[in-house]
C-alpha cells in the first residue's frame, strides 16, 4: 500500500478508540499522518493516541460524541490548531442495534440513526466547510455491507447505514467541483467488539463464517472475517493520492458475503 500524498498531512477518525477506527489511527499514522483520534470514549481515544506517540507517531486525542455537531466542529478546529489543515477526515464511529424490527423501540431506533446517520452528517459537514476553501481534500465513511443487502434483526443498523451511504454519495457530488473526494468503506464482518455483540457465545466468527440459512446469510466465500487493519487498509487507500481519480464509490470489504450485491 503506498503513502501517496499522505505524509505529512492532517486526518481526523472518530470512533478511533477500538476496533476498526482504531485500526485506522494505527495505518495511517505508520504513513507518517498526524492524526487527531477522537471517540465519545475520551479515555480510549487517549490510551491509543499515548501508545502511539510513545511509539514515535503524530496522535493527539480528543473526546468527541458524534451526535453533538458543535463536538464534531469542536474536534475539526482542535486539530487544525494543534496538528495543521485537515485534509482527510474518516467516519468510523458506529453503533449496532440488534432486534426484529417488531421489536425494535423507538428509542433503539433514534439511537442508531443518531450515530450511524447524523454522525456522518456531522463530519462530512465539518470537513467540508474546511476543505472547500482549500479545493482539496479526501472523506471516507466507513458504512457497513448490512446497508446494501437487507438482514434480518438488523434493520435500523442497516437503514442507518444505507443512509449514511446515501449521504456520502450525494456529498461527492457536491464536493467534486471543489477537488474533495467522498468515498465509502462498507465491511462484513469483521473481528472487533461490535461482531463478537451479534453472537455473544463465542460462535461469531465460525458462523459468520458457514452463514446461517436461518436468517439469510450466505457466509463468506474467502472463508474467513476481516480483521480492523483490513478495513483501515481500504480507507488508506481511498485517502491517499492513488484513489485520486476515485470518488462516490462504494469500497466493499466483505470477502465476497455480499457476493458483489
């Protein structure tokens, strides 16, 4: 994976304190990347970013809840005056509601649009009053492969995250005249804290694995789930200048669940 046109440049990742946005911290600071790791979990977003440093890495940490735009601003305006101009902003906090939508409460509900939809908004917002004057700059949300198929029990994560697709999509049309890149990572399963929620009785992997007829799910062809750094992988991809002539695109990182729907 090459660094092209990302040493030396600004990102902020939200949800960077576990699993794939952490993961995302950790790839793009290797590619000499100062980033501000932000996560409504301030604490683990400041255990990574020390680690990191220790490791002679360019991370500062930020507490920052998605749901609360002036959080999000909040956090944009922390790194340019601590770390410089942002020009690759990386959505990655999301949450996961399990539930028949028979039974899923209003409150579940909100919560998952509030998170995995009005998250996105907020950053891509925030990004883009940054970038534009700057007519440059790359964002990436990670989404997730439930907001292109449908799944049973995960109906408001999935509408949430066909929203937070949707939006992703229309900003790259907005922002394209202004040489900003908006891109989507969407993930199977993958092997962080959010997976292991679906089956809590250690089953998650192999199942994910072998699929489940039950509820519809194939498995996945490449016989195995992801791990964090396959995702974050992707995004640096997506940030750097290969990718450059790639915009509204949807990176699907599922090892073929999806079987390319």
């Amino acid at each position: 994976m090459g660094a092209d046109g990302l040493a030396d440049t600004v990102a902020v990742v939200t949800g960077a304190g576990r699993g794939i946005g952490a993961a995302v911290v950790e790839t793009l600071s290797a590619l000499h990347v100062a980033v501000l790791a932000t996560d409504a979990d301030a604490a683990a977003a400041k255990r990574l970013a020390a680690r990191l440093r220790h490791e002679g890495r360019d991370v500062l940490a930020a507490g920052a809840d998605v749901r609360d735009p002036q959080a999000v601003e909040d956090a944009f305006d922390e790194a340019e005056r601590q770390l410089g101009p942002v020009s690759t902003a990386v959505s990655v906090a999301g949450i996961l509601r399990v539930a028949p939508l028979a039974e899923t409460s209003d409150e579940a509900w909100r919560d998952a649009f509030a998170v995995n939809a009005d998250g996105p908004f907020h950053v891509v917002r925030a990004a883009a009053r940054r970038m534009r004057p700057r007519r440059r700059g790359a964002i990436i949300v990670v989404g997730s492969n439930a907001g292109r198929v449908p799944r049973t029990a995960m109906g408001a994560y999935a509408a949430s995250k066909a929203a937070a697709a949707m939006l992703t999509r229309c900003a790259a049309l907005e922002l394209a005249r202004d040489g900003i890149r908006c891109n989507l990572v969407s993930p199977g399963s993958t092997d962080t804290a959010m997976q292991q929620e679906l089956w809590p009785d250690g089953t998650a992997q192999q199942r994910a694995v072998r699929g489940a007829p039950e509820d519809f799910r194939i498995g996945i062809p490449l016989g195995r789930i992801a791990q964090p750094g396959d995702i974050a992988d992707a995004v640096a991809f997506l940030a750097s200048d290969r990718a450059r002539h790639i915009t509204m695109h949807d990176l699907v990182v599922d090892g073929g669940a999806t079987l390319g729907a």
